[in-house]
C-alpha cells in the first residue's frame, strides 16, 4: 500500500520555495530568454543561499541528509516556479554519485558541490542511454581521452563535468576541470537555455581524474533513472501551476453571462487535468521511495512512461480551456509547455522504456 502522506520536512521544503519564489517569477523575462534576447537565470543562486543544494549530502559532511523522496519533493516545486539551473547535476551525478563511490574520498569535492563552490554539469545519462562513453587512452602513463559529447547543459555556470569513459574495457568516471575543454557548437533549447557540444580528442587529463566505479553499470544506471524521476518530478511541478492558471483563469472569466469554470464540461476536463497530475505524481515518489529495491530501475521506466504518456496531455487541455490567450505571448503558458516537451524529449522514449521492462519482447 502506498503512503501518500508527506512528512513536516516535506512541508518545510514546500513553504520554503513557495516563500522564495511566489511572488518572484517574471514571465517577461522568461519570454525574452526564450526569444533570445538574454541570459536570464532564475532559481539556482537562491537554493543555494537556503542551502537545498546539500539536502542528500549526509550529515557528517554538513549537509541535511535527506532522501530521493524529499528531493522529489523539492523538484516538485521547483518546476513549479520554472526554475533553472544544474540543480539535477549537482546533486544526482555529483553528490550522489561521489557517495555512492568513496565519500570519504571525495568528502571536500562533496562540501564544495553543497554549496556551490563548485558546480557539475554531467553526460551521465546520456551516455547510458546512448551506450556511447568517452575512450580513455594510456601513453606511456599518460591519459588522453578520444570522442565527442552532445548536448551539455548549464556549462557556462559549471566548474567541472562528469563523464564515463572507458579504459581496458572497463568504464571509469571522469570529473574533468572545464578549462580547455573545447566547445565545437554551441545551440539554443525550446527556452533559451545555452546547450554546447564539446570535442575531447587528444585532451590530456590527470590520472588522479578518471574514478574506479563499484559495480558500474548498477551504479551507471541509478543514476540515469533518478535524473529521469527527477525531471518526471520537475514535470509534474509545471503540470501543477498549470492546473492553478487554468482554474484561475476559469473562475475569472465570463461568458454567456456565466464564469466558465461553472459549465460541466469544463469541469470534467480540468478533474482529467487533476487526475493525470495526481496518478503520475504517486508513481513517482512512491518508484523514489523504492531507490534501494531490486525493483527500482523497472518503477522509474514505468514513472517515466506514464509521464510521457499523461503529462502533455495536459498542457493542450489546458490551452484548450484558456481558449486564444493562452497562445499569446505575454501570458506565458507556451513556456510551460515547452519545458513540459523539453523534459518528455530526454531519458529514452516509449520504445527505449519498454525494452527496459520487457527485455525479451514479452
């Protein structure tokens, strides 16, 4: 049976972000970063400040020691206000990785993460998706790595990037510095984040940068699946406040002498809306709260199907109840259903999903 109660921690984590962010989100700035027209970020300097960057770091190395469940949570929220910023990164494949391999090891790396002294950008889950790591090449003691990597997020912001290489066929993780890594385009997301890929050929590296994995694919693998539930979080997040601009809108506007909100119809479509948010929202803390369950990697690709399956759905009903407005500009529900597409676009599609459940076609 699941519980879908939610402890005061919980709550503590909700009231924070809406004190922070309620009254703070600009969608005009938003819309210009979209457009191109600035570098608009918005949401990761604050959770720094509140110290939320440190929330799965332990509490013997300052952090709060929290669980995947309270970052859910947290990623709930998040989306809701459409914050941006590393925040998965950092905290999915830098703090969790990093204590999954040695925390005594990488206990300063650990501190410097927690709170922003240091920022990771990662092609972890990439890279298990597409199964194409980085080689890592000895020369005579000397490490050089060969290949390329796609589609990099937030790395202006980033101190460092994680990758898997391969060495002697066995894969390794990299925490590269990221001066002189080369950047060989530069592109532009659905709303204006900066995306970059970059070319590693014949770049030198320390030996002391490429890591050891204990069970590497398991470990590989967690990883891709909490950034999967993490941005199925963040959806779920954007989902919500678009319910609340949709019943806002309902209740204000007339038509027929009526609000619009009081007809049936338009009832039934906004408890479809509540439903889908509600039944993937349940899926997705309750696959969190299984993280150390052999069962875990299958509950995330179902987490991850459901959400790609529902979640869109809402954002065309929802411009479908707003009628022409919610297409204009100015009032900025395409950026929510953007982001909504943005994040259904990455971590494997329907077909990657299902082989994952049903490796032999059954």
């Amino acid at each position: 049976m699941i519980d879908f109660t939610i402890t005061e921690t919980q709550k503590m984590i909700i009231e924070s972000l809406e004190n922070n962010f309620s009254k703070k989100t600009d969608i005009r700035l938003l819309n210009e970063k979209a457009e191109g027209d600035n570098e608009y970020k918005y949401g990761y300097e604050e959770v720094s400040k509140l110290g939320f960057l440190g929330m799965i770091t332990s509490e013997e190395l300052d952090g709060f020691g929290l669980d995947f469940v309270d970052f859910s949570i947290f990623m709930e929220k998040w989306g809701s206000f459409l914050c941006n910023g590393p925040i998965i990164n950092n905290i999915v494949s830098g703090i969790f990785a990093l204590q999954s391999i040695d925390e005594k090891r990488f206990s300063k790396l650990i501190k410097d993460l927690s709170i922003s002294k240091r920022i990771i950008t990662s092609s972890i889950a990439q890279q298990y998706e597409s199964k194409e790591f980085i080689k890592i090449i000895n020369k005579d003691q000397s490490f050089f790595l060969n290949g390329s990597i796609t589609n990099i997020e937030f790395f202006d912001e980033a101190t460092d990037i994680t990758i898997i290489g391969m060495l002697d066929n066995q894969l390794k993780l990299l925490i590269l510095p990221k001066k002189n890594i080369s950047i060989s385009q530069e592109k532009k997301s659905l709303i204006g984040d900066k995306i970059v890929d970059l070319e590693l050929s014949d770049h030198l590296i320390e030996k002391d940068l490429i890591v050891d994995l204990n069970n590497s694919e398991k470990l590989i693998e967690q990883i891709f699946n909490l950034t999967n539930l993490a941005l199925c979080s963040e959806s779920i997040g954007i989902c919500q406040s678009i319910l609340d601009k949709t019943l806002d809108y309902l209740i204000n506007r007339d038509a027929f002498g009526k609000k619009i909100g009081t007809f049936q119809s338009i009832q039934h479509k906004c408890a479809e809306i509540y439903i889908y948010i509600n039944e993937v929202r349940e899926l997705i803390r309750n696959a969190f709260k299984n993280i150390n369950n052999e069962d875990f990697s299958r509950l995330a690709s179902m987490s991850k199907i459901k959400s790609d399956l529902e979640l869109d759905k809402i954002t065309w009903i929802s411009h479908q109840l707003h009628g022409a407005i919610g297409f204009t500009w100015d009032y900025g529900l395409h950026l929510y259903t953007k982001k909504i597409l943005i994040n259904k676009s990455l971590g494997g599609d329907l077909n990657f999903h299902s082989t994952k459940l049903y490796p032999d076609g059954n």
